[in-house]
C-alpha cells in the first residue's frame, strides 16, 4: 500500500470515530448536559451541516496545493474535537459540533481526489476504498473503545482522543502524501458550468437518499438496540465492532466490484438492498439476534456506496474534481442532517425506535429508483465506474 494512501486512511479512522460514535454516545452526553435524546440528536446534524458548510468552501480552495489543503482541514479536525470536550452547556456545543463538522466531508472530498491521482490506472475505486477503509475500521474497532469509553469513563474523553489523533494524521500527512498540484484551475463560474448536466443533480438524488436512510436509523442505533431489541448496555461495543466488521467488508466488496461492473450498478444493488433490510429491522427488531444481523447488513450496504459515489462524481466533473466532491459531500451531508431530523420528528411524537428504520426503507426506495434512472441516462459513465 503507498504511504500516502495510508497516512489519508488514518485521516478518515479519525473522522469515522467522531462522526459514529457520537450516535452511539448521545445517550451518555444527554444525561451530562441535561437534555433529552431526540434533543441531543441535534448534535449529529449539527455535525452534518458542519460538514455540508465546509463541502460547499471547498469549491473556492482551486488555488491551495491538496496537501496545503487536507494539512489545514485535519487541523480543524483537532481543534473542533478538543473544543467540543470542553463544552459544558447545550448550545457551546452544538456550535464545537458545527466546527468540528467543518473539515469532515472536505477531508473526505480531498482524500478522494488525492487517492485518485494516487492510484493505479483501473484501480480509482479501489484507491479510494483504501482511503474509505479508515472510516470502517473505525467502526470495526474505534467506535466500540470509544462507546466503551463514553460508557465507563466520560463522553468527553472520545472527542479528547480524536483530537490528539488528529494531530498525530497531520504528521503522517506532512510525511508521507506527496505535493500534488491542485488540476482544478477553472473560474468559479467555469466550474458551475458543469452543473447543467442534468446527470449530477440525479447523482446527487441518489447520494442525499441513500444517506438520509442510514443516518435516520443509525442515529438512534443505541436506544434501538437497548430499548426495542433488549441488549444492555454493556454488550453495546461488541455490538458496535460487529456493525464495523459489515463496513468493513462492504467498503471492500464494493470496490472490487464497482472497478469491475461500474459503480451505478453497485448503488442501485446497495440501496435496494438497504430498503429490504430496513423492513426486515422495522418487523423484526424485537427479536435480539436478528437485529444485530440486520444491523451488520445495513451498515454493510451503507458502506458499499461511499466509494462508488464519489468515483463517479469525479468522472461526472473530471476537470472540476472539488467541486465533484463538493457537490457529493453536500448530498452526504445534507442527506444525513435530514434524516437525522426526520428521525428526531418522528420519535418526538411519540413514535418507537423501530420507526426511523420505515422511513429509512422509503428514502432507500426512492434512491434505488433514482439510481437506475441515472443508470439509463448515462450509460456511457456507469460502465466502466
């Protein structure tokens, strides 16, 4: 594996702590704070629109080398999550939240970019699965030491680790990813441009529902599996290692297979797969042991689309690559913020924990249908990634 590839994987092993395992902590850090869950589920969308902010500053960055740029983004990447374990009311840290979400999907966007130029020729999608693979590590082993942590010791203890680890990636990055010069080199305008195809916006249909699915669920996975499913809380980091292993396993599968079929066809497989399991969760989370394995399964397939997602925003906009990630970030982000807060409407009015896996099934639906509409309009792309 090149250096560089793995200094940026060890970027988004951070990022997946801190975005996952604050759902999994919320619990704990509504208790501190005094506030109730669907409350603190807040902070998870906060987190998001963090991100979809930054997604969108990242379009004006053409000028910045993308090592100058991934070096300044997991900067903030360590000042958010140290402010954010020193916040002591509700609104401090909501806003710790909006500023560690800055860097996230512009790391992202970048790291993609960078893994891109990186890879072999053939291997994009499997470059960028190796940058991704952070992400799902993180939920295999740092997600459950930090619930674990949250758990036993304090929540702010997860943020203080991220931080200091975001810092330990800035001297890997220095180190290891080589100067790159940044290709995007058009006016804003010119940049803009690109967004007449009609193909982006389908693309970034199916990117904002397949995440407003996951995130509506997985947002709430903690009371899910304690409250509806019956495990203590004590099992919830095996639990959450086991949610980390199908990450793991579907950022692999996916890449291999999206170099090989094209990553249209993997989208539209993954998001109908997602609306089955999120049926399956919403009949049967009260039964343990099924619910865990459609845990693992749901989280698997989420996993599946990241790489081919962005892949194929890069082959959209090539020549326009920031604003190509910019665009896909956005509909991650805002896609996750809104489920997020659909979720948190639904269980408001007093609706079970079982409920946001329904509404994710609806969204799932939807993107599987806008997928294999793109997949009619744009032939010439989804065949080879």
């Amino acid at each position: 594996m090149k250096k560089g590839l793995l200094a940026l994987a060890l970027g988004t092993f951070g990022l997946g702590i801190t975005e996952f395992s604050t759902m999994a902590i919320l619990p704990y850090i509504a208790q501190d704070i005094h506030i109730d869950i669907p409350t603190a589920g807040t902070f998870v969308s906060a987190y998001l629109l963090g991100t979809g902010t930054g997604a969108v500053l990242l379009a004006f960055a053409g000028r910045f080398g993308l090592k100058q740029i991934l070096l300044t983004l997991i900067g903030l990447v360590a000042l958010g999550n140290l402010c954010s374990s020193l916040a002591t009311g509700y609104l401090p840290l909501l806003l710790c939240r909006f500023v560690a979400g800055l860097p996230h999907g512009a790391f992202y966007g970048t790291g993609a970019v960078v893994a891109g130029r990186l890879a072999n020729e053939g291997g994009s999608n499997r470059a960028v699965a190796v940058v991704m693979t952070g992400m799902m590590v993180a939920n295999l082993v740092g997600v459950p030491l930090a619930t674990a942590l949250g758990a036993m010791v304090s929540w702010r203890l997860v943020f203080v680790a991220v931080g200091c680890w975001a810092l330990l990636v800035l001297a890997a990055i220095w180190r290891y990813v080589p100067s790159l010069e940044n290709t995007q080199t058009a006016s804003i305008g010119s940049q803009l441009a690109g967004l007449k195809n009609r193909k982006v916006w389908l693309w970034l249909a199916v990117i904002f529902l397949g995440n407003a699915a996951v995130f509506g669920w997985y947002s709430y996975i903690t009371p899910l599996l304690t409250e509806v499913a019956g495990f203590s809380s004590s099992r919830l980091p095996l639990l959450m290692a086991l949610a980390g292993l199908g990450m793991v396993t579907g950022n692999f599968a996916s890449g291999k297979l999206s170099d090989k079929f094209g990553s249209a066809r993997v989208v539209s497989t993954a998001q109908g797969l997602i609306c089955l399991v999120f049926v399956c969760i919403f009949l049967f989370a009260d039964c343990p042991w099924l619910c865990v394995v459609l845990t693992v399964a749901g989280i698997g397939c989420f996993a599946a689309l990241t790489s081919p997602e962005q892949v194929l925003y890069l082959r959209l906009l090539r020549g326009r690559e920031l604003l190509g990630m910019t665009m896909a970030q956005i509909g991650f982000t805002v896609g996750g913020a809104a489920g997020a807060s659909c979720s948190g409407i639904i269980l408001e009015a007093g609706h079970d924990f079982h409920y946001p896996a329904l509404m994710g099934a609806v969204f799932a639906l939807t993107g599987c249908l806008v997928s294999l509409v793109f997949s009619r309009k744009g032939e010439g792309i989804c065949g080879n990634g």
